[in-house]
C-alpha cells in the first residue's frame, strides 16, 4: 500500500503545479483511495489542504455518483417484475450491516471496511432510496477527507 501511495504522489508531483487539485480529483476517484488519501497526499505534495480536502473530496463524490446511479438503473431494470434472488454470503453480510445501521450508519462507518463507491452501490441495489445513500455518503466522503487532511496537516507540522 505504501508503493501504491508513493506512486500516486508521484503522479500529483508530476503535474504543473496549478493543474495538482486535478490530480488529486483523480486520484480520489479511485476506489480504496478515496476522499482520505487523495486528502493525505494533496497535503504531502505541499498543496493548500483546504484545496487538497476539496479536490479529494469532489474527485470522490464524482466516483460515487457514477456508481450510484449506475446501480440504481441496473437494479431498477433487474428486479422488474421478478423476486429477489439469493445473496451470496460477503453480500449477505453487507445487508446485514445495512439492515443493523440503516443508510447513515453504513454510510459513515462503511469506508472502514469498503470504498464509499462500493458500500454506495450495494445499499442501493439492497433498496434503499438513492436520493438518502447520495446525502449519507456526501457527507461521510466530506467527514473523512477533512479528518485525513487535518491528519496528514499535524502529521506535516509535527515532522518539520
């Protein structure tokens, strides 16, 4: 993992440095990177972490959009007139996490476990309104992009 992050400040680096925000916009996009590295490494690369949090952020709420809606229209033509299938047990598990905590709770407590793009999907393809999963995981990716930013800003701080 530490590679993985290595490279992608690499990639940020090699920007001009006006055109960095969109590297971290991208570099959010990605799954299991998401608002909090993307933040982290905005603010390793020597970026404003207001700018750095906003890009990471925007990046992931980008990602997560696509997913979203991309389930819901795949779901909505799926379930057409048919019952539910079957889960399989990790997506049994899932829907028991999001039967116990309801859209907030997976929403912002999901990423721990699995990128927002993921657990986003996989509520609403269990049913729940995609207009709430949308809400829920805004403000989760805004939550944990700021605390990594402020993270990886003491972090910064502390080694100088």
């Amino acid at each position: 993992m530490i590679v993985f992050i290595d490279n992608l400040q690499e990639f940020t680096t090699s920007l001009p440095e006006f055109l960095q925000w969109l590297g971290i916009m991208i570099i959010a996009a990605i799954p299991f990177v998401e608002s909090y590295f993307g933040s982290a490494v905005g603010v390793i690369v020597g970026m404003n972490p207001i700018i750095a949090v906003g890009a990471a952020v925007i990046g992931n709420v980008i990602s997560m959009l696509i997913f979203v809606l991309s389930a819901h229209g795949i779901r909505a033509k799926a379930t057409q007139g048919k019952a539910p299938k079957e889960l399989t047990p990790s997506r049994a598990k899932l829907k028991e996490r999001f039967d116990r905590y309801g859209v907030p709770g997976v929403s912002l407590l999901g990423q721990i476990f699995l990128p927002s793009q993921i657990t986003s999907a996989a509520m609403v393809s269990f049913g729940a309104p995609k207009n709430q999963v949308i809400l829920w995981q805004v403000i989760s990716i805004i939550l944990w992009g700021i605390a990594f930013g402020v993270l990886a800003t003491l972090g910064i701080s502390v080694l100088r």
